[in-house]
C-alpha cells in the first residue's frame, strides 16, 4: 500500500511539473515576443503564419504542434500526455500572455522582457521534461527523425529543421533579431543546467512515452 501511494504521489507530482512547466513555456514566448526584439527559429515561422493566415500566435502554435504530431505517425514515435498537452497548453497560454502583458517602448524594457523570456524558457524546458510525460511535438520529430537514421546526430538533424523553418519563417515576416542569436547561444546551456535539476527519476524500468531510453529530449 506504501509503495502504491508513492507512486500516485510520484505521478501527482510530475503532472503539477508538467503543467507548470507548459504555462511558463507559454509565458515565456509571449515575454519574447512583446520584446519584439526577435524570436527563436519556431516561432519566427509560428509568427510569420499568423501574420499571412490573420489567426492568432496561439492558435498557429496549436495547428502547427498537430501537424507536426502527425508525422510522428511513419517515424513510430509514441506520444505522451505531456506532448498532446504540449499542443494544446502552451498555444493558449501565449495569447494569454500577449493579451496582459504590455508591448513596452523603451529599449531597456524590451532587453529585459527578451532575457526574463529565455531564462524563463529554460526553466521552463527543465520543467516540463523533467516530469518525463512525453516531449513536445517538435523534439519528437527530432529524436524519431534520429531514431530512424541512428548513423544522423540530434545536432545535425536539429540544425537543419530549425534553420528551415527559420528560413520560411523570415520569408512569411517573422521577426528575427537579436533575441533570435541570443536564444540560439542561451538555450542549450539552459536546458543543460534546468533538466537535470527537475528531473524525476523514474521508478520502473523503460523510457518515458516519446523519448529514448538513455537520452532527454531537447527544448521545444
């Protein structure tokens, strides 16, 4: 009976990660993007869809996460709740981040709202995969993509996707700029530092839905 509510206490726990992890990811690029001060690769594309399609920056995050679940399909990859949550969670919360949040003018406020933006994305990519309920759509294509071609690396492969939805991105009118460069050098050395420190080990053997058995996914 113990070890059963240390399990359920164990699933509360990452389900309450998870989700905090999500809404601050959300958070987080609402604060980058009323820097307008540049975006990471993603939401440059993410930005520029909404700007030609007229919909908003939450509900292009949500359509684009859906098709890219999609490909999951031939690549074998198996979702988790945290990547269907991923979809939904963080679409919402960006356009609940835009619609509060002020569009400041001073330059020293448009710094500061593009580094609480990246800092708090870091945090934020610790938390949610660290809960270890599935990464999100975007890293799933990376590591199916991998998984797939075992002789390709994660870098090479996660270059080339974000440097071509980079492109399309510039292309529809993202914004790209300082806080694009800026993201690009912080994100790794983030998430390096935030996922293990709000990993929760598991406790039976086998990956998490959506991840391999040794490895973490990357950001989302």
């Amino acid at each position: 009976m113990t070890q059963i509510g240390n399990l359920r206490d164990r699933l509360t726990r990452r389900l309450v990660q998870l989700f905090a992890g999500l809404i601050l990811y959300g958070f987080s690029m609402a604060l980058m993007l009323e820097s307008t001060l540049g975006l990471d690769p993603w939401d440059v594309f993410h930005q520029g869809l909404a700007e030609r399609t007229g919909l908003s920056f939450g509900t292009v995050v949500i359509v684009v996460g859906a098709l890219v679940l999609l490909l999951w399909i031939p690549l074998r990859q198996r979702p988790g709740i945290g990547t269907v949550s991923n979809v939904v969670v963080i679409g919402l919360v960006v356009d609940a981040g835009q619609y509060v949040l002020p569009t400041p003018s001073a330059l020293a406020a448009r710094i500061g709202f593009l580094v609480a933006g990246i800092l708090l994305n870091g945090v934020a990519t610790g938390l949610y995969l660290g809960a270890r309920l599935g990464p999100g759509p975007r890293d799933g294509l990376m590591t199916g993509f991998v998984a797939r071609r075992p002789g390709r690396s994660i870098r090479l492969v996660r270059t080339v996707i974000e440097v071509g939805v980079l492109a399309v991105g510039v292309l529809l009118g993202g914004t790209v700029g300082v806080g694009t460069v800026v993201y690009a050098l912080a994100i790794g050395p983030l998430a390096h530092l935030f996922i293990p420190m709000f990993h929760i080990p598991p406790t039976a053997a086998g990956p998490a839905p959506g991840q391999p058995a040794a490895t973490a996914a990357g950001p989302a």
